[in-house]
C-alpha cells in the first residue's frame, strides 16, 4: 500500500532503494555461504593443498601464511574488507596475488561474454519477431522446430562440432587456443568467434521462444490494432510500437539467462583451452587452491547478482505503466 | 475423448514419448545385453570405424562405442530421476509449506530460492567437487540440490491459486487443518505442473551431467558416461571425428524427447485446452 498523496516517482525510487537493499543483503548472504562452504567446512586449506601425507610444521607453516591460524570470523572479515580493496588474498599455487590472476583473466571472459550475450540478443530477436510475425505459418513452426532442438543442444557440443566443420575441415578458425590481444587484436578476436557463436546459439534459441510469446501477446493489445486501423504497415507496427512493449519479459529473461552465461563460459573455454576465468578455477581445483576458488566463485556470483539487479532497474525505469499504475 | 486418446493425437507427446522409450529401453538393454563389455581394453581394436564388429567403431582404447553408450544411458537416466527426486522432495515440501502457512515461512522460503540464482547448477557442482572431489555422487546432489528452488517457487504459485479456490475456503470453514487441506486438495490439483516441471528438470539433468563428466567432474571411470566419452572424442577429433558425434546425439535425442514430452503433457494436462477439445 502506497502513501496518500505519493508520486510516482518517489514510489519508483522506495522500489529500487528496496531493491539495491535486497541486493547487498543477497550479496552478503553470498559472500558467507561461499566462505562457509571453501574455508571453514572442508577443514584446512593449507591441509587440502599439501595432502594428507604432509607434515604438521609443513602445514602449519602454510597455514600461518595463509592467515588459517584465525578464528572463522576474523578471516571472514579480512576477506571481504580485502574484496573491498581488490585484495582477493594470495594464490599458493602461483604465489602470485588472486586478484592479479583474475583481472588477467577476464581480457578472455569479458570479451567473450559480451560477445555471446550481443549474439544472442540480435539472433533472438530477429527470430522471435520473424516467428512471431508468421503465427502459425511455415517460418513459425520452422523457427520453433529448429529452437527446440537448439535447447537440447548442450553448448560444449555445439563448440565441438564447430571445431570439426571450422577448424578440422573447412580450417578457417584455429581449434583452440589464445594469441593474445597485444600480438594479434585480429587473431585474437577471431579466436573468440567459434566459442561465442557456440554460447550463442543455444541461448539464443531459448531467448527466441521468448521473444515469440512476448510479441504475439501484444500483437493482441488494442493499441496494435488501432495503429493498423490508422493505416501503419505490418513491419512498422513490429518495429515501433510491438518490439519496445515485448522487451520487458525479454529483458527480464536475458538477465536470468546471464547465470547460464557464466556457467556456459567455464565450459566453453575449457572446450576451447581459451585462457579465461573457467580454466582458472578448473587449473586451481586441479591445484587445490582452495583460496582462489573461493575467489572466482565469489567474483561470479556477484557477477549474476550484479546483473539481475541492473535488470530490474531497467525493468523499472524503462516500463511507464508502472509509473501509471503507482499513480 | 479419454486422456490417452488425446495424448496419441498430440505430436509433441508423440515424438518425445517415444524417444524417451528409446532411452529407457536402451537403459533396460544394458542390464542384459550389450554388444561388447561396456569400457573393455581393447588396444590392438583401437579407433576402429564403423563395421559390422563395432557398429559405431572403437575409441582410442579400444572400447566399443555402441556398448558404452547403451551403458551409459544407465547413468544418465539415474542422475536425473534422483535429481529430481531430490527436488521434488524437498522443493515440493517447501513449496507447500509456503502457500500453507503464508506470512513470513512463505517469505523465507522465496527468498531463499531467489538467493540460489546467484549459484547456477554447475557452479554448485563445481564447488562441491573442490570440495569433495569428482564423481557422479557429488554431480547427482548439486543438480538435485539446484532443482530444490525450482520445484519450490512453482510449487508455491501454483499452490496458492488453488487454496484461493472456493473448495478450499469451504474445507477451511468446515475445520479442515492446512496439513489435510494440502494432502487432499492442494497437491492432487498442482499434481500436473509437477509432472510437466519434473519432465524439464530431468532433462536439464542430463544436460548438466553430461556437462560436468565432459569437465571431468562427474562419472568417474570406469563408469561410461556421455559427457566424458565427448572429452576423449574431442581428443581424437583428428583421427576419429565421429567419436566426438553419436554421445552428442545421444544427449540431444534424450533431452529433445524429455521437452517434447514436457510440452505435451503441458498442453494434456492444462485444463483449459482440454475443455476446448
């Protein structure tokens, strides 16, 4: 229940100041889970890393330098006020600082993520209109036919496949690999290409069927038909007043489908052997780099709510009828 | 028209329920016969291709590629009925207890699967296994543990439309307890969307196991598994390229009949179509 006499936008700024309140609750409440699961219940880190064969003075030694000597609060203060300050502790399997580590790791992942999600985002649309636009024709149940066997794709495969036509066969890509964006721009943008296409074009078929519902429900709305009724063209309807209303359950599921970019990401790049944060925290479970897992993992799932709450600003503020309706 | 009549004139239901028959059955075949023992050493038969002996070749050990994916059709059938047995337990039981008693369990409850979205299915399984170490027990609980939240939330909105329901508020007013409410009427009528979730998340099983067992993460050997048979296909895809195909058919196949099937039963089971037939 709203107060007499509230406007609008006061109400919209109590909805994100609640919302951005939510968000660091729900951050919060990840970065304890995450510590709780790495560093406190699978016992010691310095004992994980150096095995059960290792000597106590060894383990002690590196537990000490770990700062594991500390109560559980303690080192989960230190951790978080060192996130805070980009300190993400040291990784003993690199001896070299997390965050170092993960900053050069992500001029893989970002770009490769933006990618994706930028083909997805133009795939998905053109489909779900053309599909949309085509009710109950060929080119509906064409697009809706080749999307449901592009959700039961899994994305590694797809990336396989891909290597055999592009790299095997036809070699116009490399198969794998990373040149590096200093040496190669070039080589390097194309090496993302074939991962990103991969990530791609299962989102893209989900995202689709999306696009579709939410275009054909407005298709329906009275203002659509009274734009027709003035004489507007089938595709100007589409572009100028029908895409704008069906963005908003779009835009929603974009956000959501972020976490199972990130998740495609660590498997696309192990896929790929592209040097990015999924074969990072693969090369420190592998090491047992408990600290630096803990890191990343913290990294992504900020990542995922980061996004999720940019959603819902947008979601916010790019939707009038919720200002009329607060009115 | 009685609901199997339907069903058979439904092509979705069609399609999917047969591959889905296709799956079971090669799993019920590997209990009693396979071509070859599934993940037999065969060195000197290596990268065999496609013969009358090995109908879809040989891997780089020597294995049959037909026996282990019969077998492996075993594994993946068994992560998804258990993972979603775990989320239908426990999600189902949160779900309920939610629409039940409203206020701030209800609260608590969302909220809590709200926060899993944060934690996607692999990433779970991917700490779990820094953890506890690989192997298809770890892989089973974190994708049952993601599809708790899931079975919740849908759960719960379903279930609040039907205590909503006049039926309800009359067995409310007779001095029915919600745990009888629940029992008798709220879980027989949300019964359907279950049916039809549960469809979805078993096949977002496979896909997850198949995903974890390519990263090493899951079926360990000598358990044949889909994802890993992928991994050491990719190796070969030089010399044998066909080995890195038929698993990826399999999962696709497995996972194309599960949604079919969902769709379909979606659309038999919606109330509201079948009053339009």
């Amino acid at each position: 229940m709203h107060e007499p006499g509230a406007t609008p936008d006061r109400i919209i700024s109590i909805f994100l100041f609640k919302r951005f309140a939510t968000f660091v609750a729900t951050l919060l409440a990840a970065s304890v889970l995450i510590f709780a699961a790495l560093g406190i219940l699978p016992g010691n880190a310095a004992e994980v890393r150096l095995g059960e064969s290792a000597s106590p003075e060894a383990v002690k030694a590196l537990s000490e330098k770990l700062g594991l000597d500390r109560p559980p609060a303690e080192r989960y203060l230190h951790w978080v006020v060192g996130m805070l300050h980009g300190d993400l502790g040291l990784s003993v399997s690199y001896d070299t600082p997390a965050a170092e580590l993960i900053v050069e790791r992500l001029a893989v992942t970002v770009p490769l993520a933006v990618m994706a999600m930028t083909m997805t985002t133009v795939l998905a649309l053109a489909l779900g209109l053309y599909a949309a636009s085509r009710h109950n024709k060929l080119g509906d149940v064409g697009v809706m036919a080749a999307s449901q066997v592009g959700i039961a794709v899994p994305n590694f495969w797809f990336a396989i496949l891909l290597i055999l036509l592009f790299a095997v066969k036809l070699q116009w890509f490399s198969a794998g690999g990373f040149p590096g964006w200093d040496d190669e721009p070039w080589e390097a943008f194309k090496a993302l290409i074939l991962p990103a296409v991969s990530l791609a074009v299962v989102q893209a078929a989900i995202l689709a069927r999306i696009t579709r519902s939410a275009v054909l429900d407005v298709l329906r709305e009275d203002f659509v038909r009274t734009a027709r009724a003035k004489g507007l063209s089938r595709d100007a309807v589409l572009w100028r007043h029908v895409l704008r209303n069906a963005m908003v359950p779009v835009l929603t599921v974009m956000g959501l489908q972020f976490a199972n970019l990130v998740t495609g990401t660590i498997v696309v790049e192990n896929v790929f052997a592209l040097p990015g944060l999924g074969r990072l925290i693969f090369q420190a479970i592998s090491n047992r780099d408990v600290l630096l897992v803990q890191g990343i993992v913290m990294l992504l799932a900020a990542t995922v709510l980061v996004i999720n709450f940019v959603v819902d600003v947008l979601y916010a503020v790019i939707d009038p009828r919720l200002k009329v309706h607060a009115a | 028209m009685t609901f199997w009549q339907r069903a058979l004139r439904h092509k979705s239901f069609v399609i999917g329920g047969l591959l889905v028959a296709l799956l079971i059955a090669t799993a019920l075949l590997s209990f009693v016969w396979t071509p070859y023992p599934a993940g037999e050493i065969d060195i000197p038969n290596k990268l065999k291709p496609m013969s009358a002996a090995h109908w879809l070749g040989t891997d780089s050990l020597g294995r049959d590629v037909m026996a282990m994916l019969i077998v492996g059709a075993r594994y993946s059938i068994a992560v998804g009925v258990i993972a979603v047995g775990i989320g239908i337990t426990v999600g189902v039981a949160l779900g309920l207890l939610a629409a039940a008693r409203r206020g701030w369990v209800e609260e608590l409850v969302m909220r809590g699967a709200d926060f899993t979205l944060a934690f996607p299915a692999l990433l779970t399984a991917i700490i779990l296994t820094a953890i506890y170490g690989p192997g298809l027990v770890t892989s089973i609980v974190a994708i049952g543990v993601f599809n708790i939240p899931e079975f919740a939330r849908i759960t719960r909105a379903s279930a609040n439309g039907v205590w909503a329901r006049e039926y309800v508020l009359a067995a409310r007013a007779c001095g029915k307890t919600p745990w009888h409410i629940t029992v008798e009427h709220v879980l027989p009528n949300i019964a359907a969307v279950l049916i039809v979730q549960a469809t979805i998340r078993f096949a977002i099983a496979i896909l997850a196991e198949a995903a974890l067992s390519y990263l090493g993460l899951g079926t360990q050997p000598p358990m044949p598994s889909w994802g890993r048979m992928l991994n050491e296909g990719q190796a070969m895809m030089y010399q044998a390229p066909m080995l890195a195909v038929w698993p990826g058919l399999a999962i696709v196949f497995s996972v194309l009949g599960l949604n079919l099937m969902g769709d379909g039963l979606r659309d038999l089971l919606d109330p509201r179509l079948a009053r339009q037939r």
